[in-house]
C-alpha cells in the first residue's frame, strides 16, 4: 500500500471520528419543542389547527394568539399581550404531540403576532410561530432596553391575615411584599413577574403579575404582588418570585386547615342520621296497628290528677247519671197499696186469721 493511500484511510478516520459527537447535538436540536399552523394568516371568526411536536409526553399546554411578539423575540408583554379569552388548552400524547383548533381572535396589542404555546404545569417550556391576524392593526416592536437588571434588596414578607370564610374553605390570599432595585443603566417599566406556588414534591404552577409602575437606574421600588391558593388548601407551600428566567426570592407559607368545614361535615353526619331516624319514628308510630282499648287506656292516662277512678258505664245507661243515682220505680205487675196500709212486714200470713 502507498503512503498516500496510507495517509488518505487516515484521514477519512479522522473525520469520521470528529463527525461522532455532532450526532447527539443534532437530536438534541431535533427534540426541541416546535410548533406548525395549518394557516400563515386568517381573519377575526376564523380558526387554524395548531400542531407541536417534541414536548413532554402528557403535558398541558395553552394556546394563545399574542400581539407585539415575534418567534425570535418572544412575547415582550406577557400573556397580557394576548387573546386569554379565547384560548384553548391541549394535552400532549404519549409521543409528546398534539394537534387542536384555534379560533382566531385579536389580540389586545398590535401585529406582528404570534401563536404562543406554553406548558402550564412543571418545568417551563414554550414555543412560538409567527402568525398574522388579517384586518388587525400593525405596528413597530416597542424598543426594548436590555440594560435593566433587578434585583431583590431586602427580604420578602407575605402580608395579610386569614378570615372566617377561610376557616371555611375559601382560597387563601396574601400580598408578596419585596424591594427590588434596578441594578442596569436603563429604567424598567411596569415589569411583568412570574409567582409559582408549589406544594411539597410538586413543581411550582406559574402565573404572570403585572407591577405597575418604573424603576429607574440605581433605584429601588417597593413591590406588592397578589398570592392566592386554592380554595380548601392547606399544609407547607413554597411561593416563588421569578423576572425572566432568573428566581429572585422563594417565601414559605404555613396554611392552616380548613376546620370550618371539617366541623360541618361532622354536624351534617349526627344531625342528617337523627333527622332521618325521628321521621322515621313519627312515621312507624302513626302507621302501626293500635291494640283494642289503647283509646281509653289514653284516656285514663290523661286524666287530670285527684279525679276518682269509675268502671266501664253499661251499655244502656244514660251519660247524664250513673246506675246507682237513678231513682227506684215499682214494678209494673205490682198492686198499688192503700195509702194507709201498714207496712207488708205488720201483716200477718197465718191462714184462718181474720
């Protein structure tokens, strides 16, 4: 073999080689979350079919159309850029795909738009694919200032106390209070923040706040930002404060339980079974056979107290008196006497005797 040969084997060895690593790079590109529309462009009232591919398997997602927004920039406004009202929400399947239709609406904030897809539980995924809304307004992005940068200053605080309807199940509510200051060389206006509530081994679920208002360069800024669970939670949870894609502070709060409701429903299982129990009494007593005399074995029962006790009136006695207080009549058969004859024991009833 001749050394060119030689050093020609060489050399296809030594790119195959280096070709090797590329491989895993290109499927990790590859398994990147993506989205495609069945539609580039449609009007208000019209509806596309959104379809993804490489997501989590058996993940929801949501579906939004977004104005000021691009696939390379993102959504600069948050969700509060986009068309929540007519939203769809999907599951992915077990390969991690999905396919659903989206009404199209207009967004709240001028084109260029986006359909935007996000997970809503677990690690934070998303996706965009430019989209637009015919008919709707167009306008330059708003200029964005990468040299702000916050920070939290001080130690966060949860403010607010529980009520009585929280006692009975009501969502719990607290206001995350923190001072942040701006650590850039531009100001940020009215900065969109990101509050996740986790509950032990579950990942935190993500809800975007508004703050209303500016921090400018070297400044600082009191900031309050509305917390509410669940209603009925209760136990240790973990509230988490993230700008961007950086956690700026994570607060635990202790929820008390619900007793209200524990004590409801331990006063509905005695009060409903007694209820039940004295109608079906009521029912059993008025519906079974009565024995001969319980009338006036009731009677006598109720008799006021010191009234003498009688026997049974006969049959042929009259109400308005009793046997022995009747007045006496002679029999019908007997001879009337004379009115002054002596008594019948005077006579005498010896035979012969005058």
């Amino acid at each position: 073999m001749t050394p060119g040969l030689v050093l020609l084997l060489a050399l296809l060895s030594a790119l195959t080689a280096l070709a090797t690593p590329g491989a895993p790079e290109a499927r990790a590109a590859e398994g990147e979350p993506s989205v495609s529309l069945s539609k580039k462009e449609a009007g208000k009232g019209g509806e596309i079919t959104v379809s993804g591919d490489g997501w989590r398997p058996e993940t929801l997602l949501t579906l939004l159309i977004c104005g000021e927004a691009t696939p390379e920039q993102g959504v600069a406004g948050g969700t509060n850029s986009c068309a929540n009202a007519d939203g769809r929400a999907v599951t992915t399947d077990e390969k991690g795909a999905f396919s659903k239709k989206l009404p199209v609406a207009e967004p709240p904030k001028p084109c260029p738009c986006v359909v935007h897809v996000a997970t809503v539980t677990g690690e934070q995924a998303l996706a965009d694919a430019e989209f637009a809304v015919a008919g709707h307004p167009t306008a330059p992005l708003p200029r964005r200032t990468g040299g702000g940068k916050l920070a939290v200053l001080a130690t966060t605080r949860l403010e607010g106390d529980s009520s009585l309807l929280t006692w009975f199940g009501a969502p719990p509510a607290r206001q995350l209070v923190l001072t942040v200051g701006n650590l850039g060389t531009d100001p940020v206006k009215d900065p969109v923040f990101a509050i996740g509530t986790a509950h032990g081994v579950y990942a935190p679920q993500w809800e975007e706040r508004q703050w209303r208002g500016t921090v400018a360069p070297g400044g600082r800024a009191q900031v309050k930002l509305p917390v509410e669970l669940s209603a009925g939670a209760h136990g240790d949870y973990q509230i988490s404060l993230r700008y961007g894609k950086r956690v700026l502070a994570e607060q635990p709060w202790g929820v008390g339980r619900p007793w209200g409701v524990t004590l409801f429903w331990v006063l509905l299982c005695l009060v409903v079974p007694a209820a039940v129990f004295r109608t079906g009494m009521a029912v059993v007593d008025r519906v079974r056979p009565r024995p001969a005399g319980s009338a006036a074995h009731r009677r006598r029962r109720t008799k006021p107290p010191g009234t003498p006790e009688r026997g049974p009136e006969p049959a042929g006695a009259l109400p308005w008196f009793t046997p022995d207080s009747a007045p006496y009549r002679a029999p019908a058969s007997a001879p009337h006497s004379a009115p002054n004859s002596p008594p019948l024991e005077n006579r005498s009833t010896t035979k012969g005797q005058p």
